[in-house]
C-alpha cells in the first residue's frame, strides 16, 4: 500500500503541476481539498481523468469522487481495490 500511495503522490504532483512540491510534502492522511492540499474542483477533475486513464477507474458521481479523494491513503485504497490496469 505504501508504494501506491508514493506512486499517487507522485502522479498528483505531475498530474496537476505542483512543482514546488515534493511527494514527501504531500501528508497521504490530509485532505486533499480545503485545508490540506487545498485543491479546487478543477484539480478533482484532473484526479478522476488519472484515475481513469492509469487505473482503469470510472467514477460514477462526484459524491464518489469527493469521498475517493478525501485523502491519499482512501485514494489508494480505493485504487487497490477497483483498479482494472
């Protein structure tokens, strides 16, 4: 699970265009939006176009989207149990 989660991280960053963060930075048990990362609706849709095109997962709705995305950890998680790739 660990490598996932750095492997996410890794792919957020790149995904999004956070160059002046390091996975390290990125706490895989923080928000991703609001107070943590401090994404906007346009970054939760760059994460379900990841998701999608590196995992082989569609989500349904955006109130699967905001529970996926919650934090790193309930990210992979969710990863590892419905990916298709």
């Amino acid at each position: 699970m660990e490598e996932l989660i750095q492997q996410l991280k890794e792919e957020i960053i790149q995904a999004l265009n956070l160059e002046d963060l390091r996975p390290e930075d990125i706490d895989a048990d923080a928000p991703l939006f609001g107070d943590g990362l401090g994404l906007d609706s346009i970054d939760a849709l760059e994460l379900i176009v990841l998701l999608e095109k590196n995992y082989g997962i569609r989500l349904a709705d955006a109130a699967a989207g905001k529970e996926v995305f919650r934090s790193v950890r309930v990210m992979a998680e969710y990863v590892a149990a419905h990916r298709t790739k």
